[in-house]
C-alpha cells in the first residue's frame, strides 16, 4: 500500500526536502516540517504560495500527479489586486495567452475569503485605495507560475496564492504546516 501524505505548504518554504539555493542564510524546507523517510513531492508549489501539497512514497503515483498530460485538476484560492469583472473571469475559462502557449480554459469564479483562512506572515501588502478579492480557479496543467500569470493577463495581479486541491485530495481544515496521512481510497 502506498503512503500518501497531505501537507499545508506555509508562504515562504520551499517545495523540496533540501535548499540547494546560495546564499547565507538557508531557506525553510520541507524537511522543515516532515521527517518521514521515502516519501516524495509530487508537484511544486512556488516559495511564496501556499497550501496543499502531497507527499507519496509511490514513483508512479507521484509521477501521475505531477505531469501534466494526465491533466489532474488543482484548485487554487487566489487573492487579486482589484473587482475582477465578469469578462475577465471569462478569459479565464476560455483560456489566456501567455508567453510560453495559450492556457488550457479553466474555472474561474469569484469566491467570499476562504472560511477558517489563516493569517499570512507576513500579512500581504494592502492599498486603502485598490479593493481586493478572492477568486477560484481550477487549472488541469501546472507550468512555472501559471495561476499568478494568468491572473495578471487579465490585469488583476496576485496577492495571495493558496491551493486548496489537487484531485480528490483536498486541504480541509489542515492547519500550516501541518500533515497527515491522506484516507486509503
């Protein structure tokens, strides 16, 4: 039986068990928070996003996951710089150029602020003169960031990044860097 864990990636934590970057001061990894032997990413997710992530000690089970041609959808809470309007939403679910190809369409709704969300150390940037909200979106490829891309194609840049599911795995109520073992399916 593979192990499958679930993990809330907090802001600021690399996706990878080891900081490979220069520089002095080392990075927060993975290791960080899970000190179980022979389980592995599958899939990124960038520094300066957060939330779930899963972690498998299955080679194929992690592959699928990750590549995109099996095209699992993730579903990310995104945080954006403005009152998007409906048309803008619409480029989302027909898809949007971006410089490496056009995006596969996705769904994109706006969203109330995610309930039991918790506080971002540290606390995003606010402007008392630019509105924000919170916007859905489900995507069923994972280029270099892709969702922080796409929403600035639109011309609502990201503040906030969070993704609450990949598949049938979802983030719950697990709390920042938090993990537990995902339930047997």
């Amino acid at each position: 039986m593979s192990r499958v864990i679930l993990f809330n990636k907090p802001f600021d934590v690399l996706s990878q068990f080891t900081d490979r970057g220069s520089g002095d001061s080392p990075r927060r990894t993975l290791s960080d928070f899970i000190d179980l032997p022979g389980v592995y990413p599958a899939g990124r997710l960038d520094r300066d996003s957060e939330g779930l992530m899963v972690l498998t000690d299955d080679g194929r089970l992690q592959a699928r996951i990750a590549d995109p041609k099996h095209k699992l959808p993730k579903t990310y809470w995104v945080q954006v710089e403005g009152l998007p309007e409906d048309a803008a939403l619409e480029q989302l679910r027909r898809g949007v150029p971006l410089k490496d190809g056009p995006t596969r369409p996705a769904k994109a709704r706006r969203i109330d602020a995610p309930p039991a969300l918790w506080p971002r150390n540290p606390p995003i940037r606010v402007r008392k003169s630019i509105p924000d909200c919170w916007i859905e979106i489900t995507i069923s490829e994972g280029r270099n960031r892709q969702v922080r891309r796409m929403v600035a194609h639109i011309g609502h840049p990201c503040l906030r990044l969070i993704r609450a599911r990949i598949g049938d795995w979802s983030l719950g109520d697990l709390p920042p860097g938090a993990w537990t073992d995902a339930p047997q399916r």
